[in-house]
C-alpha cells in the first residue's frame, strides 16, 4: 500500500515536470515579446536591459537552469509584464478562487447528480426516469457558456437575484458554479444511473428483496456501490475538465481566478506567469487523480495497481 | 436496526461532499468589503503604478488620485489648480513654484518621517523624479514632456554617452552589463551618480531653491507646461521607498503616497481600494485661511477666480471628500454598462460601441443625464504620400488631394458605416481647444454642395496633363478599417470617377510601410497629449526652414516630424509652428522680427487664396484677426495680461498654420471621435472635459451620499425586433 | 397510470414507442418556446397560445403512449425476429428501433449538408466563373445568405428578418451564412480530431493489449502519467505559438508579396534590398506555416487531448479478444502478430470504437467552442460556433439585447451536439446488446 502510494506520488512529481519543461519551451518558442506590445515598445538598450534581468539573453538550458532552481526553492519568479508582481502573490491572490470555483462545482454536480440518477435507476422506464434523462442529455449538449449566458439573462437582468460580476460574497459564487457544474452534474446523472442499473439487475439484489428487506436498505447498502464506481473514476477527467471549464466561466463573470491569469499571460508572452499557473494547475489535477485513484482502490478491493479498468 | 457498518458507502459519499465543501470554504476569498463611496470601471488591469513607467489611462486614473503633482487637473476646465504647488509665478520663460509645507508622503496612512522628522513632498523630490525620467535605463516612454525644459535634451543625450561608456568599460573587463544603478559596484555608481548630478546642476533648468521653491526654465513659449505639470509622469516620486523597494515599492504595504487617497487594498484582475488620506493639506482650515485670502480681491486673474470658485462650490477634501474609492479591472465596455445600469459602478468611460449609436441618438432626441457627450479631440485620418510622381506637380497635385478631400460624403459614412454618432471632420484641430477658432476649413459639409468642386478640381488636374490615377488605401488588419475604405473607395468611384484598390497589413508591417513611405494613402489616428492645437500641427513639420529662400539646404536630407509620414515639407508652415509660433514672446517683443514675420507669412505662394480671402464663421479672417490682436499685446500690461495677449496671437499664428495645412492637405481628415462618458446625474465636481482626466478629490454626492438602487429607469430600452434604419 | 403487472424496469423502453418521437419533440419545442417566450417579452399573444396549445398537443400524446406502451399491437414487426440475421443487420434492427437516434441523425444530416454546401459554394463559384474572388450584387441570394464575408454596410446589427434569417452582426455580416461557415469548421475539427484521437488511440492501446508484459504495463504507465496533464492547456500554449508563427509568416508573406511586386517593375535594388530585411525567424516561420497551417495544427493538438481513453478501452477490449479462440488458431496457423492485430483483432473493436468516437466528436466539438470563445482557438477571418458565441455574449445587455448573435450559434452547436449524443447512445445500445438498458 506504502509503496503504491510512494509510486503514484513519484509519478506525479514526474508528470509536473513534463508539463512544466513542455510549457516551458512552448511559450518561450512563441514569437513575440513579453516587454513590448501595439501601444508601446522599448528602444533597444531598455529591451536589452529587461532582458538580462530576465535572464532571456542566456541559452535556452541556462535560462531553464535557472527556472528549475528557483522552482525547486518555491519561487515562481517574477512577472514580466506586472512589473513589482511576483508570480506567488499573482497566484496566492487568484488560485484560492479557482479553486473554490472547482469545488462548489464539484460538490453541486455531485450532489444533483447523483440524486437524480439514483432516482431515475430506481424509477427505471417512468416518466420521472425519462424526463431526468432528457434533462441530462441537454446537460451535456450544452455547452456552459450558454447555461451561463441563460442564467445571466434570466437571473441577474431578469430576477435582479444574482449580481453580475466579480467575486464579492456567497452570492457571487452560485451562478458561476452552477453554470460550471450543470454539465457535469448531467454526465454524473447518467453514470450513477447506468452503474446502479448495472447492480440492481444482479441476481443478489434479487434475493435481497426476496428476503424482505427494504428498498432503502437494498439501495444504500449495494446498489450505491455499484453507482459510486463509475462517477469516481470518472471524477479525474471531470475536474480537469472543471478546470478548464473554469476559464471560459471566469471570463463570462470576470472572476479573477488562476485561469483568467494563465490565458492573458499566453496572449501576453509573460513567460513566468504561464508557467507558475501551469505547474500549479497540474500538480492540483495530478493530486487530485492520485486521491481519486486511492478511494477508488479503497472502494473496489477487486481493483489493484494502476492500470484498474 | 441496520449495523452502522452498512451505511459505509453512503459514509464515504457524505465525507466526499464535505471535504468538497471545506475545500470550498477554506480557499473562498471573496473580498467582501462592503460598497466603496464611489467606484468605476478602470478597464485592463494596471501594469504598473509607478507614474516614471506608466502609458495607459487605467494606470493612468490611479496615479492620479494616489499621487499629485505640482499642480491638479480643474475638473471641468483641466486648467492647473494648486497640487503640492500652492502657487506659481510666470517671467518670461521661467515659472517659479511655491511648494507647500504640509504636502507630506504618506505610508500605510501615517506620514512618512524620515530621521524622526515628518517628510513633507519637497524641491529635490521633483528633481529626483524627472531626472529618473531621463536617464537612459529607465525606459520611460513619456520622458519627451520634459524636451520642453532647458537642457533637458542635452541631459540625455550626455547621460546616454555616459551609460554606454560604462558598458563598454564594463565588457572590456568581462563583467555582466548593467541593466539598472543598482547592478553597478558602489565605486562606480557613486562616479555615475555624482556625474549625472553635476550635469544636471549644470545645464537642466529644473532648479532647486531650498526645500520649497522650485524653479524651471522652458526653452520656448509653451503656454500648455502647465497642463504637463498635471500629468502623471511629472509626478513627484519618493526617494526613499524607490531605492529601499526597487521594483516593489507600488505594493500596498511598500508604497508610499502624497496624493488625496491612499492604496488600500490591491486585488489582481478585481479591483483596487483607494482610502482617504487624513493627512491631505485640503483642510478645512487651509480652506478657510485660503477663502479668506481671496475674499479681499477684487478683479481676481482666471486662475485664482478658478480656485475660489472650487473652494466655494466644493468645500474642502477633508470635510466633503469620499471616503472609498473602488476602481475595477473590467476590460468589456459591454459589461461595464451592465453593471452601470445595475447599480453597481458609479462611472464608466465609455458606452460600448454596439450600442453607441442608438443610444447616443436617442440622447440627442431626449438628453439622458447620465450620458455626457461631446467631440472628442482623436481624429480619424488617411495620409496622404507626398513623395509619389502624382503630386510632383505641386498646384495639380494639391488641387487631386482637395478633390479627394470633398468627394467624401461623411455624414454618410458615419450614419451607415462607423455608426456612433463621430463628428464629421473638415479640419485637424477639433473644436475644444480653449481660445482656439475652430471650424472646418474645406467643403460645405454636405455632399451636394461639394460635389461640383471636386468635379471642377479634378477638371483642373487633367487639364494641366495629367491623368487620373490609381491609389491605394493602406490599412491595418481590423474590419472597421476595412469597412470605412470601402465606403471611401466607392465614394471616390461614383463621385469623381477615381479608382482605388484596398490593401490591408498586420499591424507592425502596417507601421513599417508607414514609417517608410510605402503606401499611396494610408488611414491613421491622432490622441492629444494635451490641450493645445500644437499637438496637431507639429506632426506635419521638419526642420528644413530656409529651402525656399537657400536651396542648397535641399542637398542635405531634410528630417521630418517622427509622424509626418506624408512627408509634408512646407518652409512657411515650419517656420510658423516651430519659430513664430513656439517663439511667440521673442517675435513680438521686437519690431524688426515681427514685420519679418508678418511679411514671411504673407509671402506664401497660396496666401491670398487659402488665408486672406478666407472670411470665417465669424465674419472676420485669421490675418485680421492676428492684426488686431497684436497691438493688444502692446496695450497689456502686467506679465500675466502680457502672456494671455501673447497666447492669443500665437493661437492666431497657429490657425494659419492649420488653414495652409488643410489647403495643401497632406492628410485627409475623415471625423473626430465621440467621447461618451457616463456618470449619475448626483455627481458634482466632475465635468466633461477632452483628457477625461476626473481626479477624484473633487468628487461630492450631492445628496451627501451615493444614491441607492439600480439605473433601469433611466436608459431607454430598444424593441429586439426594431430594424435599424440607417 | 395504466396497470401493469410488471415493475417499470422491467417495461418495454419508451424509446421504441412509434408516437414517443413525436412526444419528445413536442416537450423540447414547448420548452423551447416557452422559454423563448418568457426571456424576450416581445412576443405576442399568439406566441403564447401556441406555448399553452403545445403543452397541451405534448401531454396528450404522452398519454397516449403511456397507455399503449404494454399493448402488443403497438411494436415493431415480430416477424423481424424470426429471420437470420448477421450482426450488423441485428445491429441495423435495433438502431432502427431507437427512435430518438434515427431522428436525430437525420437533423444532424441536414445540418452538416447544409454547412457542407455552404463550403462548397464558397470555393468552388469563384473556380466556376474564373475569379479570384467573389463579385456578386450585394442584393443576391449569394450575398446575402451564403457569403459569409460579405459586409452589408447599413444592415448592421439587424434583428432577424425574410432579408437576413437570422440577423447580422456588428459589421453587417450575415449571421445565417456565418453559422453555416462556423458550423463547418467546428465539424470538420470533430471528425478530424476524432480521427486523429481514434488512430492515435486505438494504435496504442491495440499494441499494448496484444503485447501484453512489459511493455503493456509501461505504455499504460505513460497513459496514466499522460492522464494527470492538463491538455487543454498544453493544448493553449501551442495555439499561441502556432498563432504567433501565423501572424509572423503572414508579415513575411507581405514582404514576398512587395519582392514580386518590385521585380515585376525591374527594380532590383529594391528587391535586393527587401530581400535583407526579410529575418531568419520569418523565413522559418513562414515554412512552418506552410508545412502545419495553423488549422491543422488545431485538429492534431485538439486530437491530442481524447486519445487517451480510447487507447484505455481498446486494450481492454483486446486483452479479452486475445484469448478468444479465432486468435489462438490464427496463432496456431502462423499468422504473425500484426497480421492478427489488423485481420482479426481490430475488426472486432470496431463496434466499441464506433460508439466511443461518436462520443468524442462532441467532446471535440466541445473543446474547440471553449478554446476559440477565450479567443485561442480559430481566428479571424475564419469562425466556429464557439468564437461566434463569444461574439453573442458581447450581445447581451440591458438596453438592446442583441439576442440573435447569441442564439442561432449555440442552438445550432447545442443541436448538433445534442444530436451526436442520441446518435453514441443508440449506436451504443445497437452495437453492445449486452449493455442494455442503458
């Protein structure tokens, strides 16, 4: 156990780093520059000046080198275009939002999903089951930006309930989620229910009713197995999913998250910045697969090692 | 009763939710802070609020109200009221400010003491500030405000020769290049900063005289320095916090301010939370010691009529002053006018595009009060080629650009193709200039009444032997470009019957063609730097001054205006921008240059056509004029009566400037942008002006406090299904 | 509630109902249009008879189904379960009885032949009358609902009208032709994305299944490692780059452009001194653009990001394959291992490939929406339905909804991906009879 733990950590670790030494040459292969943009640009001393600042002016391994270092030490360096800004307190400032974004959107899909497809599996063929999965498909047809756009025109110029913009208080945070985790909370729908239906159709639940027991019983005590272990190996992909369904929201609402800093960074070429935010955004999804894969084989002892199918 | 052993799933399904749910609470950082006094949406987020290194408005409106400088923005008239300068003198070239004691730097709202003692903004923190402009690390990109001061120029070029020495001495002996002062060896960097203060005692004319006056000598006739003196990257800067912090010292718990507000709060891509300074001078006692002071003059000049009336009107920053200020980092003007609407922002620069038209139309049916409109001074352009073999020829080939110029039909090119209500332009210099006559200085306005002198122009041109050519229009790669030189290409079609083919570049490649000449006519646009005609008219000078009288001049090349792309080559007009009118006081205080100037302005070949003969608006020429105004100048006494007669003439000199411009037209003026600002209607101390500088010092509600509830009342709304007629 | 001894799940799946088509139908309309209705109070009152009278249309018919769904009169022809059938006329069969997946394959049919046609007219009139480019009257049927860039000066912003179907935008572009034009790309980077996705995976995960031992445990071990990178991501920072290369190799293209253009009038100086200017990054930058235009590069890296399930299911499905009895006589005869993967092995993945690619087009289709609405996906003057929804969003405000911009665009991308996944769950239950229910 000590040891598949220690692994899956040491994959992690490796993982990170590719993302990061890919990111790494990507960004820094991309013409343009950090310093300079259509409105203003830097005679040639001053472009030279930031440049060894930066360490630009040095090959691509020493410039690396030195990255790697600094990263090692935890420090992610410091912005070139925000000057006086470190690429720790840009992100201290904005993880913190995408991650509570995440979160909420998480635990909202999670909880409507998971209700509804327990419901619809246990109402199989009824109305009640059909009208769910209706809804569900359209869950996943659409895309958030267009739950979004929907919720803005219905709640905030409509009903005057939600505000509009920013990231304030509680109510700030319920339209965004809700747009983020509607798709998510339709693909777990369907997953809770195809994986309850899969259980229930077993010859033991059967018997389980032949004894008498009550539904209750029968549902929470096997069925909800059977349910949970589709929508858990399907939580890895789904919260990278919300990660990067979190930027096309945060633009919508003006949350000043991490994907919002990683996106203007990219268009901005300010090299440090995207990659602070790209490190930062794969350790948490490769964290979070880890934890993912740990409950799953702490779930299903039938599951081992890595490659559970 | 079931065995709690069984529940184990639904356990592990609810210790899932809930460690979602603390994830969510622990990492929430919502900045609930409660509603700022008044806020406004400020676009992109600042890159920097360091006033040395600052280019945007964002940055821009921050600076403004965190830092001040010798003087402050009028918030209607954007004349210089006093700022850290409680009052200033004017002989001649030099001006002489008066600094005040109680302007102290603030850090984390207590005053800055430095050695125990209080550090009030004085003399040598100015010097510090521009000199920092200057030097050649610093990368400013505003330092050229600062061209206008003596041997500021020299100061840099010195300093650069300097620097690069360095370098050099430094690679020769194999050590890293310097990219700032502080990568110097201390020996070195003593060397480097004694010799640049040296200099600087030497020649700049930005003086020092004791802690509290500070002197600066211009070198020319430069009526708007005081408005530069407004403008954030004059701003002083503090010594101390600069070279303790380096790059860091515009953190919230670095920075260090002398402005009416402090930085609060700094919140990336949200907003910024500026807060009152308890210590600003604006007291009440300073107020009413001030009042006092002027209630016993009579007949009080402009400038101090100015300032009584604000004292008077506003009451003082310290009693009457908004607490909280939030500034917001949203870049979309669609949803800045959202939020507007919605209660939530209190002003917003301007009403986005997609909606300007209808509403802009709708306000001029029905003035809405929480739109304020006016021609702006930004100008949309096409340059015209002055180097191509069609206008060799240089009385056909003004008389094709003057063709040209007529033949579009803008009214109609802003009511169908740009569409939000822009001004059409017959002229470089908008009407807002104070002092200035302005009025268009071609066609009739419309169309139909232009029309037949095009066709006769373009008569004329043929006639002299030449045939119709074909032109292109050069653009940068954007769809409203593109969409206004169609409409132009197929006005010039169907009207005078000349072709023209489009072509569009990227950006940067649009900016080299431009820059070297390669393109028939090219669009472009002009921003002020500030408010004086001169930001027009010098684009289109260069310093060839004597070819018309000394030919050989032409056999050394003639260096054109960094923007005078059209390279327009006019003696006289040089001569009347960068000697007459910028030398203004030398000409009129002797005799023998004033005839001399008079009589080399009359002796431009169009003089009579495009300047005599030309009777304006207001009945009366810019030559007759100029001559009335000029024995005034003689009648006035007093240095400030002497300056305002001498303004007025060099604004006179500065319109027949314009007037040979637009007669030779080596750029066509297509229109002037609107500037649509919106604030609510309880809002005083603020005032539509063309910088839309609104520093927040001035700023009251009138009923004392922000007005509560959303706007949806007050904005008409438009039917969906309504189809736009044009 | 009809009466029927049966618990529901053990009921006939309301899918293969005759009349359930129509009901559903019905219900997504009356939705539609109620909400419709209630978020742009412009409607009439006819608008809201016709909601009330779908309610009721939609209801009744339900009932009917309800009513009739245990009747055995109301069922598909039992004499088709008699005859012999192959498994993929079997397949066919069941395909045939889902109703809402025929339904939705013929609407998604009709939408990809509708943009199909749009692309096809747009390049291949100006071939046809030998123009470089289009120069129909601004009045034609072309102009106004095929040529999608096409600016109508003076028609800008307009609502839907019998002129513009489904209004302009804020250059007078016609948004019905723009939707078609959106719609084709946005297509066309599903298919080829899934291409891409399903050759990459199925490659891998084929190999590593039949392989098995080592190497299956290490080229899983890379899909796991590859499983915890945020692609989309990796996915931005290569458009950025190509995007760059783009804007760079079109700055070089310019300058070639003047090259020729001052060779054609003999000024060799000039040339020359062009041809300096003319940097070594632009050189590169134009070939690489020449080799991988930026659009093929937005297939490959958005295939990029589903290929990694799929390689997950084919190794599985190869792993049970390979101890099937075919194989071990395919072995036994001395088939060689590749020969076994392509002549046997993969013809039986088909059916799961299928399904799973049908599900990935919309995953792509997807991806690509949310990569061009934050700008970084396709550029101007190019468009997809997502960079077309970010457009609409600039629409929404309080004083002039420009609601159009948003709808027609995220309708059509909404149906479309609607459609493929009716189309993946009826392929799915046609192909995995095993799987039912589902």
């Amino acid at each position: 156990m000590l040891v598949m733990v220690l692994k899956r950590l040491g994959g992690v670790i490796l993982t990170v780093w590719m993302v990061a030494t890919l990111s790494f040459f990507l960004i820094r292969l991309a013409p343009g520059n950090p310093f300079a943009n259509e409105l203003h640009s830097l005679s040639p001393e001053e472009d030279a000046a930031r440049r060894r600042e930066y360490h630009l002016d040095e090959s691509y391994s020493v410039q690396y080198g030195y990255w790697l270092w600094d990263l090692c030490r935890g420090d992610l360096g410091d912005s070139m275009k925000y000057r006086g800004k470190t690429v720790n307190a840009l992100i201290a400032q904005t993880f913190p939002t995408s991650l509570a974004l995440g979160s909420m959107a998480m635990l909202m899909a999670l909880v409507v999903g998971m209700t509804t497809g327990v419901l619809a599996a246990l109402r199989q063929n009824s109305p009640t089951d059909y009208a769910l999965m209706a809804v569900a498909v359209f869950g996943i047809s659409l895309p958030s930006f267009v739950f979004a756009m929907l919720g803005i025109v219905l709640f905030v110029f409509g009903a005057r309930l939600f505000p509009l913009a920013g990231w304030e208080s509680y109510r700030h945070v319920i339209l965004p989620a809700m747009a983020l985790s509607l798709p998510f909370a339709a693909k777990i729908s369907r997953l809770t229910r195809v994986g309850m239906l899969e259980v229930l159709g077993e010859d033991f639940i059967r018997t389980a009713y032949a004894k008498g027991l009550a539904e209750r019983h029968v549902v929470i005590k096997h069925a909800l197995r059977g349910a949970m272990l589709p929508v858990i190996s399907y939580l890895g992909p789904a919260f990278a999913l919300i990660l990067t369904g979190s930027l096309v929201i945060e633009k919508i609402f003006f949350l000043p998250g991490l994907g919002t800093i990683f996106v203007q960074a990219a268009t901005n070429r300010d090299y440090n910045v995207v990659l602070g935010t790209v490190v930062v955004f794969s350790t948490l999804l490769c964290f979070f697969n880890f934890l993912v894969d740990l409950s799953y084989s702490l779930l299903d002892p039938r599951v081992k090692g890595s490659t559970g199918e | 009763m079931i065995p709690k052993a069984m529940y184990r799933n639904l356990y592990i399904l609810i210790a899932g939710g809930a460690s979602l749910l603390a994830i969510f609470l622990l990492f929430f950082n919502g900045s609930a802070r409660g509603r700022a006094d008044f806020a406004w949406v400020n676009g992109t987020e600042p890159e920097t609020l360091d006033p040395c290194y600052m280019t945007g408005q964002p940055e821009g409106d921050i600076a403004t109200n965190i830092f001040e400088g010798l003087t402050t923005y009028h918030p209607e008239t954007l004349e210089p009221t006093p700022g850290v300068a409680s009052s200033w003198t004017q002989e001649g070239l030099i001006y002489t400010f008066q600094l005040r004691p109680d302007a102290w730097w603030v850090k984390g709202g207590q005053i800055l003491t430095v050695d125990g003692k209080p550090r009030h903004v004085n003399a040598h923190d100015f010097v510090y500030a521009w000199m920092r402009q200057c030097v050649p690390e610093s990368g400013s990109q505003y330092s050229f405000l600062l061209d206008y001061i003596v041997g500021v120029e020299e100061f840099k070029n010195e300093t650069k020769a300097n620097w690069n020495e360095l370098i050099a001495r430094r690679k020769s002996q194999n050590k890293t290049p310097p990219a700032k002062l502080a990568d110097l060896d201390s020996d070195e960097r003593k060397e480097v900063e004694a010799f640049r203060d040296r200099l600087w005692k030497e020649k700049v004319g930005v003086r020092p005289k004791g802690d509290l006056v500070l002197e600066v000598e211009l070198r020319s006739f430069v009526p708007y320095f005081l408005q530069v003196t407004n403008f954030y990257p004059l701003f002083p800067v503090p010594r101390e916090a600069v070279e303790a912090h380096d790059k860091e010292w515009i953190l919230p718990r670095n920075i260090v301010t002398n402005g009416p507000y402090t930085l609060k709060d700094w919140r990336f891509n949200a907003y910024i939370r500026l807060q009152k300074n308890a210590h600003y001078w604006e007291t009440e006692k300073h107020v009413a010691a001030r009042l006092q002071d002027l209630a016993h003059k009579t007949d009080l000049p402009r400038r101090l009529a100015l300032e009584k009336d604000l004292l008077t009107r506003l009451g003082s920053f310290e009693k009457h002053g908004l607490a909280t200020l939030d500034a917001l980092a949203i870049e979309s003007d669609d949803t800045a006018l959202n939020l507007y609407i919605n209660g939530d922002v209190d002003r917003i620069r301007r009403i986005p595009p997609q909606v300007a038209g209808e509403l802009l139309r709708a306000h001029r049916e029905k003035p809405i009060p929480h739109i304020h409109a006016a021609t702006s001074p930004s100008i949309y352009f096409y340059d015209v080629n002055l180097e191509l073999p069609i206008f060799k020829d240089k009385v056909a080939g003004r008389q094709l650009r003057q063709a040209l110029a007529l033949a579009i039909d803008r009214p109609r090119l802003i009511r169908e193709v740009s569409r939000a209500e822009q001004t059409p332009a017959y002229a470089m210099v908008p009407p807002s200039m104070r002092g200035y006559h302005a009025e268009p200085r071609f066609g009739t306005g419309t169309l139909k009444g232009d029309l037949q002198k095009a066709n006769d122009l373009i008569q004329a041109f043929q006639s002299a032997g030449n045939a119709k050519p074909q032109l292109r229009i050069l653009y940068n790669t954007l769809e409203a470009h593109k969409a206004i030189a169609a409409f132009i290409q197929d006005q010039w079609k169907t009207n005078i019957g000349i072709d023209a083919k489009l072509e569009n570049q990227e950006w940067q490649v649009y900016l080299d063609s431009r820059r070297t000449g390669k393109f028939d006519l090219a669009r472009a646009g002009w921003i002020p730097d500030y408010s004086d005609p001169n930001t027009y008219l010098e684009l289109y000078t260069s310093d060839d001054l004597t070819s018309d009288k000394d030919p050989s001049r032409l056999s050394k090349p003639i260096v054109f205006n960094q923007q005078n792309h059209s390279h327009y080559n006019n003696t006289h007009y040089n001569r009347l921008v960068i000697e007459y009118a910028a030398r203004v006081l030398d000409y009129l205080s002797d005799m023998n240059k004033r005839d001399a100037m008079l009589q080399d302005i009359s002796s431009w070949p169009d003089f009579k056509e495009a300047i005599a003969d030309r009777v304006r608006t207001n009945q009366k020429t810019s030559w007759n004029e100029l001559h009335e105004a000029i024995p005034l100048y003689d009648q006035a006494s007093g240095t400030e009566a002497k300056l305002e007669a001498a303004q007025r003439i060099r604004l006179f000199l500065l319109e027949i400037a314009e007037q040979m411009l637009m007669w030779d037209l080596p750029v066509i003026p297509i229109y002037h942008y609107t500037t649509s600002e919106v604030w609510p209607p309880e809002l005083d101390g603020i005032g539509l002006n063309e910088r839309e500088m609104h520093p927040a010092k001035f700023l009251r509600w009138k009923e004392g406090r922000r007005p509560a509830g959303t706007r949806y009342d007050a904005f008409p709304r438009f039917h969906s299904q309504t189809i736009d007629k044009p | 509630m009809s009466s029927s001894p049966f618990p529901a799940r053990f009921r006939r799946p309301w899918n293969e109902h005759p009349l359930s088509l129509p009901a559903n139908v019905l219900w997504v309309f009356t939705v539609l249009l109620a909400t419709g209705v209630g978020l742009l109070s412009d409607f009439s009152i006819l608008a809201w008879l016709a909601v009330v009278g779908m309610t009721i249309a939609a209801t009744g018919v339900t009932w009917v189904v309800r009513s009739t769904l245990d009747s055995p009169n109301v069922s598909s022809k039992p004499s088709d379960v008699m005859k012999g059938t192959s498994l993929w006329k079997d397949a066919l069969r069941r395909w045939r009885r889902h109703q809402m997946a025929t339904a939705s394959s013929v609407v998604l049919l009709t939408i990809a032949l509708a943009c199909a046609s749009q692309h096809a007219l747009i390049h291949l009139v100006p071939i046809a009358m030998n123009q470089r480019t289009i120069d129909f009257a601004p009045d034609s049927f072309f102009s106004l609902h095929i040529d999608h860039t096409r600016t109508h000066e003076g028609h800008t912003y307009q609502p839907p009208s019998s002129r513009h179907w489904f209004g302009t935008d804020s250059l007078g572009r016609d948004l019905f032709a723009r939707t078609l034009f959106g719609g084709g790309i946005s297509f066309l980077v599903g298919l080829v994305g899934t291409l891409v996705s399903v050759a990459i995976g199925v490659s891998w995960g084929a190999t590593a299944g039949y392989a098995g031992g080592r190497i299956d445990t290490w080229m899983m071990r890379a899909v796991d490692i590859l499983y915890g990178l945020p692609f989309l991501f990796l996915v931005i920072l290569i458009m950025t780059l190509v995007n760059g290369l783009g804007t760079i190799a079109s700055k070089a293209e310019q300058r070639y452009a003047e090259i020729e253009m001052n060779r054609a009038q003999g000024d060799l100086a000039q040339v020359a001194a062009l041809e300096e200017k003319i940097t070594a990054e632009e050189r590169t930058a134009l070939w690489m653009t020449r080799l991988f235009p930026p659009i093929v590069v937005v297939f490959i890296a958005i295939g990029l990001v589903s290929w990694l399930t799929m390689a997950r299911i084919t190794r599985g499905q190869v792993l049970s394959l390979r101890e099937r009895e075919f194989v071990t006589a395919a072995r036994a005869i001395g088939a060689g291992p590749l020969r076994i993967i392509f002549l046997h092995i993969v013809p039986n993945l088909l059916g799961p490939v299928i399904v799973y690619s049908t599900l990935t087009i919309p995953e792509i289709m997807l991806s690509e929406a949310f990569l061009s609405f934050i700008g970084l996906g396709i550029s101007e003057p190019s468009c997809s339905w997502g960079t077309l929804a970010s457009e609409g969003l600039a629409g929404i405000n309080v004083i002039k909804p420009r609601w159009w911009l948003m709808f027609y665009p995220a309708a059509a991308l909404s149906i479309s991906l609607f459609c493929l996944n009716f189309i993946g769950d009826g392929l799915r239950d046609a192909l995995d009879p095993k799987g039912d229910r589902r």
